[in-house]
C-alpha cells in the first residue's frame, strides 16, 4: 500500500484505474492531504483529472469549499456555504479566502454565491502574494469573475492591497484583452504601474500580447 505522498502523487498524474484500485483497497487515501494541506480532490481538480475526481467522490472524498471551488461544484459549495456562511470570507491555512480561490479557478457562479454570502471583495491574502480576490482575478485574465467583482464594488485599483501591482498590469501579462478592456471600462487607470515601474502596456509588449497592446494603445496607452 502506498504512502498518502505517493497516493497523491498519483492523483496528481492522473492514473485513474490505479487510483480507484487503491481507493478500494484503502479507501481512507480518498481524505489524503499534502504537506499544504491540500486535498486529493482538490489536487485532482487543479490537474484536471475528471475521472480521478470521480474516483475520490466514489470511494467517500468529502469536498470542502476550497475543493468545490477547484470543482466548480456550485451546488455542493450553496450547500456548505448554508451549512456555515461564516466560511464565505474565512482566510484558510494557506492565507487564501473562498473567494480568491474561486476567482484563481475562474468560477464565477460560485464567486457569485461566495459574494452573496458575505465574501469580502477587498480581503487581502495572509501570505506573501498579498492580494485581492480582483487581483487574482486580473492575474488568472478570469473576465467572468472581474465582470463580477466590479459590478458588485471592487475597487478596481485594490488599494487595500499590499501587493503593487494593480488588476490592470496583472490583466495585461495575462494576455486577456477582454479583461484588460472590462478594468478600463471600470476605471482602471492606464498609466498605473507595477513596483517595477512597468505600465500595463510594458508588460504586454514585453510578453508579446499583440492584442492587449493595441487595445491599450487604442485607448491612449503611450
């Protein structure tokens, strides 16, 4: 029998015949968590590995809101958040709230849930990253989720931030021209820079985003 590291580590990989042969030989595996207390699910969801998810939900994985984040569960996320609303805006082990992680894999229904429940659109990571949930949004070019963020009154310059870089610099490095347009739409200021003093337009030239430069030299951007 394997170790949970070596478990996980499969799930990782995506071996979803040998996983569920393990599961069914040592179904306690499917609760298995990493040195960072990240779960099987949620390793296999961030992987990507549909048919290991399934896998872990068969052989009994009980999915927190992180994982159903990682997921895109929505409905077992609506029912955890009813169950305790107080989890929508908690900072985890890891200084990430819900809401960051939400907005990390693109999930804007369950964002949109998380907002509803309480989530703190301006809350700041307890780790080095330090940022809003429109930062990582920005950071990830997850245009759903900053089209939510900002509609529900996120500063779109995340001033309570410790992290320098704003949303619009992060969207630009994405390469997403749709969420760089939809931060200008908002207010984004063009010429705000980076704590390398890079514009948002520095940043797309230096990473060859053709169509975010033009969107920004189309706005103004110098």
């Amino acid at each position: 029998m394997p170790s949970p590291a070596e478990f996980l580590e499969l799930v990782k990989t995506g071996e979803p015949a040998k996983v569920a042969e393990l599961l069914a030989a040592e179904p306690a595996l499917a609760g298995a968590r990493d040195g960072q207390g990240r779960s099987a699910l949620f390793l296999a969801a961030m992987k990507g590995r549909t048919e290991v998810v399934e896998a872990l939900l068969a052989a009994g994985a009980k999915p927190d809101l992180v994982d159903c984040c990682a997921m895109g569960d929505l409905e077992r996320a609506r029912t955890l958040v009813e169950q305790n609303r107080a989890a929508a805006a908690a900072h985890l082990d890891n200084g990430f709230t819900p809401l960051h992680m939400a907005a990390y894999f693109g999930n804007a229904k369950i964002a949109r849930l998380l907002v509803r429940s309480g989530a703190d659109l301006e809350s700041v990571t307890k780790n080095k990253m330090a940022a809003t949930p429109l930062q990582i949004a920005a950071m990830k070019g997850a245009l759903e989720v900053i089209e939510l963020f900002l509609a529900s009154g996120a500063d779109v310059e995340s001033r309570k931030s410790a992290n320098r870089t704003p949303p619009l610099v992060m969207a630009a490095q994405s390469g997403s021209a749709g969420a760089v347009g939809v931060l200008l739409d908002g207010g984004a200021n063009l010429d705000a820079k980076d704590e390398a003093g890079k514009t948002a337009l520095a940043v797309a030239r230096e990473a060859g985003h053709e169509a975010v430069v033009a969107l920004l030299q189309g706005r103004g951007a110098k």
